[in-house]
C-alpha cells in the first residue's frame, strides 16, 4: 500500500492501493508535512528521522458517498482557512466523509506534531521578515520622494511646451539683497521665464518686482533668524532645513532651474542641491562672498566650527551646475583652489535711468536746505550743504568709526581753515547760512542707509559728538527711493572691508550706476572696480578720508573740479555696465547652457 499524508487546515489524506480514502483534514494552524507510507510504514521526513506506523488492516472500499453538484456546495472563504470542526479541536482527524478516522500509532503521531510544530513557529518569522516595516515616518519620507521621482519624467513630457521657470533663493531679507532682485527681474524680462523668489521677509523688495506678474514671491519664516544662544549654529540650521525643503518641494512649482545666493551657505546649499535632484531641475550659485571667511570674523578662522562650514561650502559649492561670482579675483580662487569653473563676473547694477533726481519730486515745497522754489522752477542754493551717502550692515566688516573720526576731523580742520573757534556762536553760523554765506568748505550732511546688530550703538556715539558743520542722519529706504537718493547725492561713501578679500560691495556698483563717485575703504580687489582718480579714490584710515574730503568739496557747489572730474567718470561707468547690458553678455548663456 501505498499512500500520502499531508496534515494542515486544507489538507486531504490520500490512499491508494487496497483502497481510496479521500477527506478533509485540519490540525492546527496552515502548514504542510509529508509522510510517505510504503506498505505498512511510513517515513517522516520532517526531522530528518525514520518513525515506523503500523498501519490498520485493509478494509473493503466502501461506496464513494454521494456528494452535491458542485454549484450547491459551499466554498471556503477567502483569506484563511476554514473553521474546524469541533472533533478537530479535540485533536482528533475527521474525514469529512464519515469514513472511520486514521489515528497512527502514538510514537508516529509525536513525531508528525513535532515536526508540524517546527515549521509552524518557522513561518510567522518568515511572513515576518518579508512584511517587516520601518518606522512610519521614515516610510512616508520614501515613498514622498519616490512619488517626486517618478512625476518628473511625466511632469516634463506635461510641461514641454510651458515657460521656463526659475527659482531665485535667499535666506535672508529679500529687500535687502538688491543683487538677487536685479537676477529675478533679468530672468522674467529678458530670459522670458516665471519667476519663484524664496526668502524671508522683513523688508519690501523694490516696486517692479511687486508689480510684475512673471515673479511671485514666496516669504519664509522670519523669526528663525531671531534665535541665539548655544544652540544657534544646530537647531537653526536644522529648521531653515526643514522649511526650505518644504518651501523649494512643495510649495512652488517645478522649476528648470534653481539660483541661490551664496552666503550663507548652511543650510542652504544643501536644501537646494537636494530639492533640485528630487525635482529634476539644475542648480547655479551667485557667489558674493564665502560664508566661512564671514563667520570667521566673530570666531577666528581656525576655529572647529569655521573649518566645518568651509568643508560643507566647498563641498556642496562643487556640486552646483554652474555659478556667477563678482569679482575675478574670486573666480581665480574658486578656480584654483576650489575646483569650480565660472564665466565672467558679473557686477554690475541699476543704470541711470533708474536714477532720478530728488529735486524733481519736491515741487510742493518753496524751499528746503538744498533748493528754493522760485517763479515756479527749482533752484540749487548756492550755498547748499554737501550730501554725503553711505549704505552699511552695520556688521563687523565695516568698521564705522573710520567715518566718525572722519567727520570729526573735516569739521575741525575747516573750523581751522576760517579761523574759527569753540567760542564762537554757533547761532551765527547757522544765520550767516540762512542769508547765503557762502564758504570755501561747505557744510556735509551724511545719510547712512541700512540695517543691522550695530546701528544702536553708532548712533549713540553720533549723539555725543561736538559738530559744527556737519551733520549725520541714519535711516532706511524703500527699494525704489533708495536710487533716487544716490541721484541726488554728491559722493557715496563705502566702508566694506572684504573678509575674503574676494568680493565687492554691491554698495560701489549702485553709486556707480546712479553716476555717483564713491571714496571707498582699500583692500586687495577693490581696484577692479574704484579706479583712482577716474572713478573714485580709496582710504585706509580716518585720516586718508578727512583728507579727500577737505580736497574734494573746497569750493563746493562750482569750483570742486576734482568732484566733477570723478562724476565724469562714474557716470562712464555706469553707463557702459548696466546690469541689464552684463547680464545678458554673461549670465543668460550660462542659464541657458545649464538648462538646455
């Protein structure tokens, strides 16, 4: 005889030879074992072992039972087994059939259960493994970015026929960053393409960019900014992190191309590399400085903390697709030493058309300190004082107290000049100015521009000075009236002390375009862009600058010849490097190569 014996919930007992036994069985939960019986043994594989089964005599094959057609039977349910019957749960075997149950002898059976028990606590480990998951949030992570993955080929093939669309990201005040403002209105005017600006707020960007309805404006978070302490350099990183990715993943469209503004760099070289390659878009840096060099100034350069920022600008700076930098003396560094290749610099900004004189704005006044209204037209008064313009940070890199000592200085050594002393009234003076006396020295007012940690105490220490012929007022413009007050000046200022050495003040390039000439702190590439005597001159030292001063304004308003020769040539230089002019000779290749 012989036969199978496959226990299990769905299993059937198979007899062949002497007779054909056929019935469900269930033991236990799903599992298979095989028994093959040859005469009266059978051999139990399941261990490995050999277990002898006597086998009942022979009996005579009954007749089959009749069983219902098919349709009338019923089905098991899916998903699981069937329910045993109550005998099965006693233990014993059943043949649904109501032939007589098989029961092997009870070494046999041990060693079947046994066996069955094995395989059953081995396949909840193997269901186990096969369905283990991770953890819930890291899963949802994945299956975003697979999402994002397999969308951009289909989002591609959707949008081929759509503008191209860029992305311009600054982690910091918007309104504070002309250049990357004067980027934004280049890439919908003469790259013909919607503009995404990321940043954070603070400050309102100039009118143009409200009002044109190819750039929209997506303002992050700004209290990020405001946290401090030891945690500062972690947890902020962490969170700008986070809230970029969402900002750059999420809630802006796909773009073709990503433009950041370098520095700062952490987090946000990092969040762009990783957006643009979940989205399938390209990544270019405007390098304005390196962020490490900055840090650097409160920390000192070989600080822990300053050589992991450079590791991570440097590292994720050569991952980008292309870059723009400002000056050549920065893309030979990046070039030599960082290993990343550039077009030409590109410095420039506003041409003079965006300049407008102040005095054409003041027709609802008869007379201010600068002009007097007469028969209906403006008149300069001869005897005006000198308006002076610097735009600051007020950040460690520029040393403001070169200025003051400045001013301190111009208005002693014109007092000397006159032959005037502390004893004399200062009320006369300001009569003998009110009535048109006019001086070879005029008098300065300086207006300084801008935001920052050191504002407070400068203008503290602007309080305590003893002046007599010049004045100082501190204050903050508006996108569109800042180049109007470059229009209107006579010389601007600059006290940017380059960390690196590397970059330029986008300060210089303003005055420059508004035809404004600029005296300007020295250091090592300043002189791609002040030139001597033609454009500008530079300083080191309060007293270097007291000195152009007293050379530059003798004979203010007619007779300055020196001032108007340097307004002769910053208005050259404004005229043959308008930002539009660059940017279009350098800028728009590189996007369009990075692209395709």
């Amino acid at each position: 005889m012989a036969g199978r014996i496959i226990v299990g919930s769905d299993a059937n007992l198979d007899c062949q030879g002497g007779g054909d036994r056929r019935g469900d069985v269930g033991v236990g939960p799903p599992l298979i074992t095989e028994a093959n019986t040859v005469g009266d043994t059978a051999e139990d594989e399941g261990d490995g072992a050999k277990a002898t089964i006597r086998m009942p005599p022979t009996q005579p094959k009954p007749p089959p039972p009749l069983r219902p057609p098919a349709a009338s039977r019923p089905l098991p349910k899916r998903g699981g087994a069937r329910r045993p019957e109550p005998s099965e749960a006693a233990g014993g075997i059943v043949p649904s059939s109501g032939v007589p149950p098989l029961n092997p002898p009870p070494l046999a059976r041990d060693r079947i259960q046994r066996t069955a028990g094995k395989q059953a606590a081995a396949l909840p480990h193997a269901r186990e493994g096969r369905r283990r998951r991770e953890p819930r949030f890291l899963v949802a992570v994945v299956s975003e970015i697979s999402k994002l993955r397999r969308l951009v080929p289909m989002a591609a093939a959707v949008e081929a026929g759509r503008r191209k669309r860029a992305v311009v990201v600054v982690l910091g005040d918007i309104g504070r960053s002309p250049r990357m403002q004067y980027h934004s209105l280049s890439l919908a005017n003469q790259a013909g393409m919607e503009v995404d600006i990321v940043a954070n707020g603070g400050s309102d960007p100039h009118l143009l960019l409200r009002e044109n309805p190819s750039i929209h404006i997506h303002e992050m978070l700004t209290g990020i900014s405001k946290i401090s302490g030891a945690l500062t350099l972690l947890l902020k990183a962490a969170i700008q992190f986070i809230i970029l990715i969402w900002y750059l993943c999420f809630k802006i469209p796909r773009p073709d191309v990503f433009i950041v503004q370098n520095p700062p760099s952490v987090p946000t070289l990092a969040a762009v590399k990783l957006a643009s390659w979940l989205r399938g878009a390209k990544f270019i840096v405007d390098w304005h400085n390196f962020g490490y060099t900055l840090l650097g100034l409160s920390h000192g350069r070989n600080h822990i903390i300053v050589k992991i920022y450079f590791w991570f600008e440097k590292h994720f700076g050569r991952m980008a697709d292309g870059a723009f930098c400002v000056t050549k003396a920065m893309k030979h560094e990046l070039d030599q030493k960082w290993g990343i290749k550039l077009g030409n610099s590109i410095c420039s900004a506003m041409g003079n058309d965006d300049c407008i004189s102040v005095e054409k704005e003041v027709e609802d006044r008869n007379a201010t300190v600068f002009t007097s209204w007469t028969d209906g037209e403006i008149f300069l008064k001869p005897n005006k004082p000198a308006l002076v313009v610097s735009s600051t940070s007020w950040t460690p890199d520029e040393d403001f107290s070169i200025l003051l000592e400045a001013a301190v200085m111009y208005d002693r050594r014109v007092a000397a000049t006159l032959g005037e002393d502390d004893s004399m009234d200062e009320g006369k003076l300001w009569i003998d100015i009110k009535n048109g006396k006019q001086f070879v020295y005029p008098r300065l007012l300086f207006i300084i521009t801008g935001k920052g940690p050191d504002r407070m105490k400068y203008e503290e220490q602007i309080k305590r000075l003893k002046l007599r012929r010049v004045a100082f007022r501190t204050m903050w413009l508006a996108s569109e009236d800042y180049p109007l007050l470059l229009g209107s000046a006579d010389l601007g200022v600059s006290l940017h002390i380059s960390s690196s050495g590397l970059d330029l003040p986008m300060k210089v390039v303003d005055m420059f375009g508004c035809g404004l000439p600029v005296c300007a702190a020295s250091f090592s590439c300043i002189d791609e862009l002040v030139k001597i005597n033609n454009n500008g001159l530079l300083f080191s030292t309060s007293s270097e600058l007291a000195d152009e001063l007293m050379m530059l304004f003798k004979g203010f308003p007619e007779e300055c010849d020196d001032l108007k020769s340097l307004k002769i040539g910053a208005l050259n230089t404004g005229s043959s490097s308008k930002w539009s002019t660059e940017w279009e000779r350098y800028a728009l290749p590189l996007v369009n190569q990075v692209i395709g």
